[in-house]
C-alpha cells in the first residue's frame, strides 16, 4: 500500500523544522502516494523521490509533485548527499542484509535520516505490488535497534515507531 500511518507526522515535520532551513535538500524513499511531499513541501523547496513501483509514480503524479523522480529499487541507488533522507515504511519490505546495506550507505550520504517502521505487520502483494511483501514483519522497537545501531528512537507507539540517525554509530552491524 502506497500509504503510511498518520502517527507522529507533526511531530516529525517540526524535528526537522527545527534542524533544517527550508533550502535543505530531501530524498523521500519509497514515496508512494507522496506522504511526505505532502507533509513537508509548504517548508522545504528541494524534495526528491525514490520510488520502485511506477504505477505509484503515475497514478499519484509523483512528477508533479517532486523536483526529481527516480523509478529504481533504493538497493541499487547511488546518490549524492542530501541533508535529509527519509525512508517511510520501507525497511520492512527489505531483507535484513539489505536493509543494513542501505541504511549504512544513507547514514554517510545525509546529515540526518528518518525511518519509519511499522511494528509486527504481517502483509502481501498489494495493488499488485510485488515490493509491498513484508519481507521483516516481525519487528518490534528491540529488534529495529539491534539490526540497524546506526538508529535511534524518536518516538513509539506498539504499532508504529520512528527512529534518526544516530551519532554514535561506528559502522557496524550487530544483528
């Protein structure tokens, strides 16, 4: 599904506010129906997107509304730095090594990362969407911790957490 929980997105969007002016660049991973195009856009001018599914990029006018769109699996992704990278709901549609791999590439390519995680979400095929598999649908605040240290809590519910880059990262894998 190309949509997101609504939890936190305020409190999300003002972190950022906070830290970021509003000529900050962003890469949005995974961007589906646009989430946080829509979120933050009245503040920051150069958001870009990442977005595996084309139909998402058409049917949601991802062109129409990001600076660039680009139609490719984030695994296979080289980018330049940007100041923010979120990643809404996506590692948990990636294999564990794979997930560690990107975060690890995006945590020396920005200044600040946001990753949304659902919590214990079982799900398929959806829309036709091959990459909407949960392919780690056990994850729980613990275990998002110890796979990717490169992360710290922001904040939780038992259903949904958010998590930033964390400073004291050394560039290793616990799990």
């Amino acid at each position: 599904m190309a949509r997101s929980y609504s939890f936190y997105k305020d409190q999300v969007k003002e972190y950022l506010k906070e830290r970021f002016t509003e000529n900050s660049t962003i890469l949005d991973v995974g961007a589906g129906e646009g989430t946080y195009y829509n979120l933050l856009h009245d503040y920051y001018k150069y958001i870009d997107a990442v977005e595996v599914f084309k139909p998402n990029i058409d049917n949601f006018e991802l062109e129409k509304k990001y600076r660039e769109v680009y139609n490719i699996n984030i695994c296979d992704f080289k980018y330049s730095k940007y100041d923010i990278i979120i990643f809404g709901d996506i590692i948990e549609h990636l294999k564990v090594k794979d997930a560690q791999k990107v975060l690890k590439y995006a945590y020396n390519k920005c200044d600040e990362m946001i990753v949304a995680v659902p919590y214990e979400s079982e799900q398929g095929i959806a829309e036709d969407n091959i990459y909407e598999i949960h392919k780690q649908d056990v994850l729980t605040p613990e275990l998002v911790l110890k796979r990717y240290p490169m992360l710290k809590l922001l904040y939780k519910n038992d259903l949904y957490g958010y998590y930033a880059k964390n400073g004291d990262y050394n560039g290793k894998n616990k799990g």
